[in-house]
C-alpha cells in the first residue's frame, strides 16, 4: 500500500481513518509510557519494600513537572506549525520547529540544574521521611538531573513529527524508548547492581532508554531533512515575532497546567504521607494504575489535536467539527469499558504491583473510587487540547488554572478536612464534575460566538 501523506491525513481521508491513522500510534505509544512507568513500581514492588515504592512515588510529581517543559514547546510548537501548514506558510514552520528545539534544551537544562542544586529541600517538600528519602534522591538523580534534558526533547521531537502528519514515527520512538526501558529494568536491579540499589538501577534503566529515544528522534529529523516542513538547522533564522509569541500563547498555559496538574498531585502524596508511609504507598500505585485509559484519552487528544488546528488554520470547519466529535465518541467508550474493568480487578491490579496485603487492601478501595473520574478527566484534557489546536492559548489557561487551581486542590483540602483519607481520593470526582461544567459551557459559547463571525 502506498504511504498516506500528510495532506490526505489533514484534507481528505475519512474523518475516523484520519484520527486512527493519527492517534493508534500516539495511543499505542502512550500505552507503553505507562506500562514502562509502570514496570518501574512493579519491579521495586517485588522486593515487598514499600519505602522503596514511596521514594520512587514522590519524584513522579518533579518528573511530570520536567516533562511539562516539553509542553511548552512541543505543544506550543507543534500546535502552531499544524496550524502554518494549513495556512500554507511551509517556511514558517519550519523556522518554528528549529526554534522550538533550541528552546526545550535551554529551558531543560535550567530545570535540571536548579534540580541538583536544591535537591534536599524539594524532597523534604515533597514529603520524603527518613525511610524514603535516599530512594527519592537516587532517582530524581538519574531522571531529572541527568536525564531531563533527553527526556523533554524526545517529547518535543515527537510533537513536532505528529504535527506534520508523522504520528507513526513519533509514536515509534516513544514506544522504542518504553520497551527497552521495561528490558532494562530487570536487567539493572537485579543483575547489575547489588541487592539495595533497586531504585537507583530503575533510574539508571530510565536514563539509559530516555536517551536512546533522543538519539532516534535525532535520526529521523536528519532523514526528514528537506522532506518536511521541520527543521533542527539554526540556519532557518529565528520565526517572526508574531510566531514566538504564539508558541509561549499555547506552550505556557500547557505547561501551566501540567504543573498544577503535579502540584495536585504533590498535595495528595504530602496529605496522604500524613497518615503513614504504607498510604503513600497505596496512593502512588494507584496514581499510576488509573493513568491507563487517561493515557487512551491523551493519545486520542494528541493525534486530534494536528488535524483539528490544521482545518481550523484551512477554514474547513465541517472536517474540524467531524474530528472532534469523533474522538470524544471514541474516548468516552474507553473510559466507560475501563470503569467496568477497574470496578472488576482493582485488587488483582493492586497485587500485581505489591504483594503486602496492606497496601493492597488500601489501594483497592483507593482505585475503586479514583477510576470514576475518569470520563470526567478525558473531558477535561479533550476541551483544553481543542483549544490549543485554535491557539487560543488564553482559554485553556483560563480551563486549567479554573481545573487545577480553584477546583482540584481546594477540594482536596475540604475533603481530606471533613472526610480524612478516602476524603483525598473523591476530590477528583468531585471536582471534576464542575471542571466539565465548565469547560462544556465555556467551547459550547465559543463555537457559537464563531459561527456567527
């Protein structure tokens, strides 16, 4: 079969082909994030050493917060050279994604540095006691300190690919990185190191695959080169004003939001560490267990996102409304199948990961609660990504700041006050139930005020 171009994916292939064609590989790479991000609790879960598990659990906070530097020029880049192709504007682009690139490294490797100078007062944030803090550190070490900056440009590469229709490759690499992540891991804790360096063999494991998938993403930039309307080349020159202004429009208030996003979910890990450790413990298998379909929904989103932002640029505004009420079809039906199978297996996804009935008892109700949310979260991410698509960067601000900030956190205050323990796993159902209120109300008034322009 000849390879479908970008154009096809963009004009005039069917609307669900163009999305599958998009998001399977985004989904598909998604998946196998979270399966490696997972492999690394379950492996330190087999050493029955909850302590362990909680230092690992209080870096994903700080290694969600690095990767957001991606969505400040991965989204804000990608979204916006989608949106010059649709224009017509193929030099522009190309000038943005150069750009893009150069900016991820600068602002990573800042990150990365305050990263190891403050290191010791981060983790007594966080929450790290004497039982989990050389775990936490050993492994914000190995991902942050010297495996950000690989880790963050491997994103933006991948954003910048799927912008111009390469999802296949950007998903490649992703999925490249996971698997040889998830082989490395055994490899690493068991056999490398001695008994006790479990974690830091995780991070080891972490870094070495983060900067494989850099190194390949490097490799299909140099062999698009010319092909595409990307570029890494320094001599394309800097994008024009009005395009720099646009990456950090959409870029920053992604990045904003992913790290109110990790900010909620430092407050959950720093209230729940306030019970005991074997809670912490609980909570941040269950963090990462019910990332499975919000992962599908975040696929789903990242493959929309290019076609809707290129047909919103073009003015084809029928193929932009069929792809987005094609992909909310599809991610609602992922997230009702996986409540049913949540409700089902929550304590056999819990023994999977640790085998002490503690913590597994804990987290099953945990779980159980926390995975009713989930329609509510895809709702929440889809309506902020269709912004971003428009590059109306100042709207999914405004969403997320309102998710994050006036709903989310709070919310997890009152209820922890009033209810306790179980208090800090509703919050998110509850607040995002008015998080899609709003978010509905807020594009339902948009697409009318645009209809009548």
């Amino acid at each position: 079969m000849a390879k479908i171009s970008s154009k096809e994916i963009f004009e005039t292939l069917p609307v669900p082909r163009a999305v599958m064609e998009m998001a399977l590989p985004t989904v598909f790479s998604q998946i196998i994030i979270l399966i490696y991000n997972m492999a690394d609790t379950f492996y330190l879960g087999r050493t029955n050493d909850p302590y362990m598990v909680g230092g690992v659990s209080l870096i994903l906070p700080v290694f969600n917060i690095c990767l957001s530097l991606a969505g400040l020029t991965g989204i804000g880049g990608g979204a916006l050279v989608s949106r010059l192709l649709g224009e017509g504007r193929e030099g522009e682009a190309k000038k943005v994604s150069a750009f893009s690139f150069y900016l991820a490294i600068f602002v990573t490797a800042v990150f990365s540095a305050a990263m190891l100078v403050f290191m010791n007062p981060v983790l007594k944030l966080l929450g790290a006691s004497s039982n989990t803090y050389q775990f936490a550190r050993q492994y914000a070490f190995c991902v942050i300190v010297l495996g950000g900056v690989p880790t963050v440009l491997s994103n933006v590469m991948s954003n910048l690919l799927r912008s111009v229709g390469a999802s296949k490759e950007a998903g490649l690499g992703i999925t490249m990185g996971g698997v040889i992540n998830i082989a490395l891991d055994p490899l690493f804790m068991f056999v490398l190191l001695p008994k006790g360096s479990e974690v830091l063999g995780v991070g080891l494991a972490t870094l070495s695959s983060n900067c494989i998938a850099c190194l390949y993403f490097l490799y299909v930039f140099l062999r698009l080169r010319g092909q595409s309307a990307i570029s890494l080349s320094i001599r394309e020159g800097l994008p024009e004003g009005r395009s720099i202004v646009s990456i950090f429009n959409v870029g920053i208030p992604s990045a904003i939001a992913t790290l109110l996003f990790d900010i909620d979910y430092v407050i959950i890990d720093r209230l729940m560490s306030a019970y005991d450790d074997i809670a912490l413990a609980a909570v941040g298998i269950v963090l990462k267990a019910e990332r499975l379909p919000l992962n599908v929904g975040i696929g789903i989103c990242q493959g929309m996102m290019p076609i809707v932002a290129y047909n919103y640029s073009a003015k084809n505004h029928a193929r932009m409304d069929g792809v987005i009420k094609f992909s909310i079809k599809v991610g609602l039906i992922v997230s009702a199948i996986s409540i049913m199978l949540y409700e089902l297996f929550a304590g056999g996804i819990m023994r999977v990961f640790i085998p002490d009935p503690q913590t597994v008892l804990l987290g099953t109700g945990f779980l159980r609660i926390r995975c009713l949310a989930t329609p509510l979260m895809f709702m929440s991410f889809f309506t902020v990504y269709v912004f971003q698509g428009f590059g109306k960067g100042n709207v999914s601000l405004f969403l997320g700041v309102m998710r994050w900030a006036v709903f989310n956190i709070p919310m997890l205050f009152v209820l922890n006050y009033f209810i306790g323990m179980y208090g800090i796993v509703w919050s998110q159902v509850c607040a995002d139930i008015l998080t899609v209120t709003l978010s509905l109300c807020v594009y339902r008034r948009y697409m009318r005020k645009g209809s009548q322009a």
